[in-house]
C-alpha cells in the first residue's frame, strides 16, 4: 500500500471515530437532560377538556 493511500485510511478512520464519539457524547448529554429536566404535560390544556 503507497503511503498516500495510508494516509488517507488514518484519516477516514479518525473521522468516523469522532463522529461516534460525538454521537455518544451527545446521547448521554440527551439522557442526562431527561433525568433532570423531566417532561410535564400542560395542565391547562388537560383540565379545559379540550
């Protein structure tokens, strides 16, 4: 394999590594914003009947 060809790889590689690394990042960002942002419905709007 020429150098270039290596070269090219390593960075295809880091790239896709980082992109799951954010993804995940985000991910526990998101779960951790459920736990101590819990959803609430609108009361007004169940109450109204309507």
């Amino acid at each position: 394999m020429t150098p270039t060809v290596e070269t090219a790889l390593l960075i295809a590689v880091i790239g896709i590594v980082g992109i799951f690394i954010f993804m995940a990042l985000f991910y526990l960002m998101i779960i951790a914003l459920e736990k101590y942002l819990p959803y609430q419905e609108d009361k007004a709007n169940t109450e109204s009947g309507g």
